[in-house]
C-alpha cells in the first residue's frame, strides 16, 4: 500500500475552479517544487511545439491532458531523468506501492496518469492506486 495526501498543486490558489484533466500539470507542480501557474505555462509552451500524429488525438494541454511523449520533452529539459519499469512483454513489476518506488520525489507514469510520489507517501487528488495494484509504466526523478 502507499500513503495519501490529498494535494492539488497549488491549483485552487492559482485561481482554477472545478474539475479537470490536469494530472501532468499537478504532478509537475507537487514533485518540481513550483507554482501551479508556471508548472501550467511550462506545460503549455511544450504543447505549442506538438507535431500532429496519427496516434494522438489532438495536442497535448494543460488543462485537458498531455501525451507522454512530450512529457519526456518537458522533463528532459528539466534535468530529471526517466526510468521505465515496463517492457513489452514483461508484465507489470512495479506498482503504486510505496515499498515498489524509490524515495525522494517523484512524477510516476500510471495508464492515463501521472501522479506525483514524496518519500513514498502519493500526492493527489484523489487516490488512484488502486489499493497498490496499479501498475507504474515509469518514472521520473532529478
């Protein structure tokens, strides 16, 4: 199992109301240590430069989702580095659990999710570990 904090990133006093799909920015802000506004224009910015392709629907966006493709782009040029935990064929190996994950902060690739990770204890909105059974395609770290 992991710890849950609920954490918005900052969303609600940067003045955003509601609900959305805004788990890549949220991650960014919690995991990165920034403000939700420049975590938002930061992922905006990457967004911009997308080239179309066949098997994304539309462009990445702050506000309604973003394609790991170009979140790679936007942690690379942060300095964090990836790790993948999934191979084709391999079957899931690592889950949402806090004895599965390395410490420090993290910025975890679950199916259409990122959530961030401290010291083992999620960051989110809402618990989507699904009881430690969901299963983490990668990471991101400093």
């Amino acid at each position: 199992m992991i710890s849950f904090e609920v954490d918005d990133g900052g969303r609600e006093d940067a003045g955003y109301k509601g609900q959305t799909g805004d788990c890549f920015v949220r991650a960014l802000a919690i995991a990165a240590e920034l403000p939700y506004q420049d975590a938002y224009d930061l992922a905006n910015r990457f967004a911009k430069e997308e080239k179309p392709s066949k098997q994304r629907r539309g462009k990445s966006n702050a506000r309604t989702g973003y394609h790991t493709v170009t979140a790679h782009k936007v942690f690379k040029h942060l300095g964090w580095q990836w790790t993948p935990t999934m191979f084709i064929g391999s079957g899931c190996r690592v889950h949402l659990r806090e004895d599965e994950l390395p410490s420090g902060r993290i910025i975890c690739n679950v199916s259409k999710h990122f959530a961030a990770v401290i010291d083992g204890v999620l960051h989110d909105t809402h618990d989507c570990s699904r009881d430690g059974t969901r299963c983490v395609y990668g990471y991101w770290n400093q």
